[in-house]
C-alpha cells in the first residue's frame, strides 16, 4: 500500500492529456506519455531542451518574466512542423516568491477531442472571422505578427512581447533603429489586440509643423482658423476612440506639445481647440523612436515624467547585424514580393550571393536589404541573383564621379557650387512668390490656394512657415 499513491500519481498525469514542466530556465525537467505521443518528440529529446525550441508558440517565457498563468494558447506546430490543435495553459511555479519553473497541461485529453471541439466550432469561427476580417481592413492595421520574418531568438522573443503587449492596453515604446520595422511592430501590436476591429491611426511626429501639432492631435471648432474646416475637424486621438493611436518618431514631438500629450495620458480625455469642452477618449497609445528617449531626456529635450509614463512596456528591436541568421528567409520572403510588384520570377539567390549578404553591417537594416533585392532584381538579366548582382550596388557611384570631375580645379569647384547656391536661392524666391500671389488670387483662402497649386493644405502651412508667410 505504501507505493500505491505514488502509482495512482503516475497513472493520472499519463492519462490526464498533455503535462510538462519545466525549469526556471525554460528547458523541460518532465513530459507526460500523452506529451510524447502527441507532439512526437521521444521523451530523452525533451529533457534538457528549451521550450521554445520545441514548441512554436510556447509561452513558457512569458509566463516565467511576468509571473502570471496564461490560458487557452493554441498549440499550433513542434519543431518537425507537427500541428498539435490543442488549447494549452500555463502556470507559473514558485517557491517563496521566486519562479522556480512553469507547469503546462492542455484542457483536453488528447488530440482527438480537441479536433472535435474545433470541428463543432467551424461554422461560428468562419462568421466571426469573416466579420472580424472586415471591420479590421477598415481599422486601417495592415500587418499581422504572421508579417514578421524570421527564426532567430530576437525574433521569437519579439513574437511573444507583442503577444503580451496586445493583451494589455498600457501604452508601448518601440526602440530600435531607422528600418528595423517598428511600424510593423505596431500594426501587429494593434492586430493581435482586443482593439483590432477599432481604427488604428498613424501619426508621424516629425511631419507635423509645430503650429499645426495640437490641432492635428486634438482636432479645432468650427471658426477656430481662418480658412479653417467647416465644422471644425477630429484630431488624430479622437478619431482612434477604442483603438490604437501609433505616434512615431515620437522623439521630435515638440517640447510644447508634450506636456499637453501627458495630459492626455493621464486624463483620457482631449480638449479641442476653440472650445472649453472636454471630449472622454480611450484611446491606446503606441510610441515609436528611433533615438533613445531617456538620451533626450538628459539633454532637456524630452520630458521625464512623458518619457515615463510612455515606457510603460518597452519593446526593444534588434538591428539586422545582430541577427544575420534571420537574413535568408527575409530575402526568401522579399524576393516573392517583389516578384509580384515587379513582374519577374527570379527564383531567389546563389550560395555565393546570400554568404555576401550575410557579411554585410546593414546600417540601413530591414529596409536597406529590401531595397538592396529591388534593386538588384530590376538589373538581373537572369532568374537567380548572384555575388555579382549586389557587388555592382556598391562600384559606379563610387568610381564614377572622380572620372567626371577629374579635370575640375578648385577655382571651378567653387564656381559650381556658387551657381548651385544661387540656383536653390532663385527656387526659393520663385517659391515664395507664387505662395503670396496664390494666396493672394483666393482671397486668402489657404484651401482655395492649396487646391489650385495642387499641395495638401498640411504642406502649404509648412511652407508659409518655412519663408515666414504670415
């Protein structure tokens, strides 16, 4: 009788569907039979490994960073491409107050009932899907984290933050480098979200003149500007009511304008301009920058108690340099789509080619790597693209200009560059003139003006500011 619990144990969790355990660090320390036999994975393989190595989609991580249970993931593939269609939860150990480990067990017995659970699930799930699918094209969230290429740990890890920042409605700060892809980023965040059937609106910081800022923000009333909308107009956070506002470059978001953006953090609430209205929003917050906030912040140029309260869940994105084993499914995946845009089928890129692609810093990042394939596809006369292909990239420019300017002195380089100043000064002038004749002609109309010199009313604002029109 003495061994007897210890064998009704062992009966139950094999008969008791998927169970394991693993260590603080991840890696598996005991699978149950039923583990084994649906994943595939023989038992001596699983111990000693990484969760996440053998699970597409493990939250193991997660749950040991943040100390709290995750349920109903989708098991969706073991690292032989195995689709395991089962709900599985997650439930972090502790031992005082440490986390020691994380214990996973699914919510069926086997694969089988889980199969008939999504079998009876369909006809509803096609609906939702189809309803959902409609009112997130309108939302205006274009990428998914499907979107996101890659198989390196910066990458699984970055999966899992943006999972974990869709869960939640704190706002985010995305930090990496220009062409990282923290637009993307933030589309996913938004898309994986419970706001995701709600308007996702974009507003780049480093676009808008600082006297249009607010009113852009906060939208005006009608009769606020001369010139201005009939009816006023919504501003960007208004119209992002229970959705995403995505506000990159935050980093040149005037020094004016952030103690009014705090505000709105705090109160959730905005007061057009032209009005003593306080308009409630809930709106969640995504913040971009491409400069760390907190250098800003020593040097006076951001405030602090801005910089803290958008620092809520910080995502941080890794340089293409750092993870260079990601580098041949991102060509893979971007020659496909250039072959669509472009009508070629180039059928992707030599041994030799992509070890070349692979050497390269990539200050430039995601982006420089696609425009890089662009261009090297619209040069190749051939369906595969070779060393050669990127190498021819990097010469003429270069080698060029010395052969053109080689018999210049510098007496005439400094002629050259006088007629180039003037040049730019002439356009300037002309510019300005044909603003204030313009203007002028529409009775000062700003819109009438913009509509007949065929510009957004945005950019002649940004005009008149740059050749103090008043």
């Amino acid at each position: 009788m003495t061994g007897l619990p210890e064998k009704c144990l062992e009966l139950i969790l094999e008969q008791a569907g998927i169970i394991a355990v693993t260590d603080k660090y991840s890696k598996y320390i005991y699978v149950n039979k039923r583990w084994e036999t649906d994943t595939g994975i023989p038992r001596e393989v699983a111990i000693g490994s990484y969760a996440h190595d053998l699970i597409e989609g493990s939250m193991v991580r997660t749950v040991m960073q943040t100390g709290k249970t995750f349920s109903g993931n989708i098991l969706i593939k073991t690292k032989n491409g195995k689709e395991l269609p089962g709900i599985m939860n997650y439930m972090p150990i502790f031992q005082d107050t440490e986390i020691v480990g994380c214990f996973i067990s699914s919510c069926f017995l086997n694969v089988n009932q889980a199969q008939n659970f999504f079998e009876r699930l369909e006809t509803i799930s096609e609906q939702y899907e189809f309803l959902r699918g409609e009112m997130k094209t309108r939302s205006g969230a274009n990428y998914s984290v499907e979107d996101i290429t890659g198989k390196s740990d910066a990458v699984k890890r970055l999966k899992e933050q943006i999972y974990f920042a869709g869960a939640s409605n704190s706002t985010v700060l995305i930090n990496g480098e220009t062409g990282t892809g923290k637009e993307l980023v933030a589309h996913a965040i938004h898309s994986c979200g419970l706001r995701n059937i709600f308007p996702f609106i974009k507003v780049n910081c480093s676009a808008i003149p600082e006297n249009l800022m607010e009113s852009e923000f906060f939208g005006y009333d009608e009769g606020t500007f001369t010139g201005g909308k009939k009816g006023g107009k919504r501003g960007k956070f208004e119209k992002a009511h229970l959705g995403s506002i995505f506000l990159d470059e935050v980093n040149h978001l005037h020094l004016s304008m952030q103690p009014k953006l705090l505000r709105v953090l705090q109160e959730k609430e905005i007061e057009p301009l032209g009005t003593t209205e306080s308009i409630p929003i809930d709106t969640r917050v995504i913040a971009a920058t491409n400069i760390p906030l907190k250098q800003l912040v020593q040097k006076g140029l951001f405030r602090e108690d801005l910089y803290y309260r958008l620092n809520i869940i910080n995502i941080a994105l890794q340089p293409l340099r750092k993870r260079k084993e990601d580098i041949p499914l991102l060509v893979e995946n971007y020659i496909a789509k250039l072959n669509s845009q472009l009508g070629r089928e180039i059928k992707g890129v030599t041994k030799e080619g992509l070890e070349y692609l692979q050497t390269r810093d990539w200050p430039g990042n995601i982006r420089e790597l696609q425009n890089v394939l662009e261009r090297a596809i619209n040069a190749s006369v051939r369906d595969e693209l070779t060393r050669e292909s990127f190498l021819a990239q990097d010469g003429p420019d270069d080698y060029d200009a010395p052969d053109i300017f080689h018999h210049v002195g510098q007496e005439d380089t400094k002629k050259i560059e006088k007629i180039n100043h003037s040049l730019s000064e002439n356009k300037e002038t002309v510019e300005k003139e044909l603003i204030l004749k313009t203007i002028e002609l529409c009775g000062g109309n700003k819109s009438k003006a913009a509509k007949m010199m065929n510009i957004s009313r945005t950019l002649l604002y940004r005009k008149m500011e740059k050749y103090k029109i008043s």
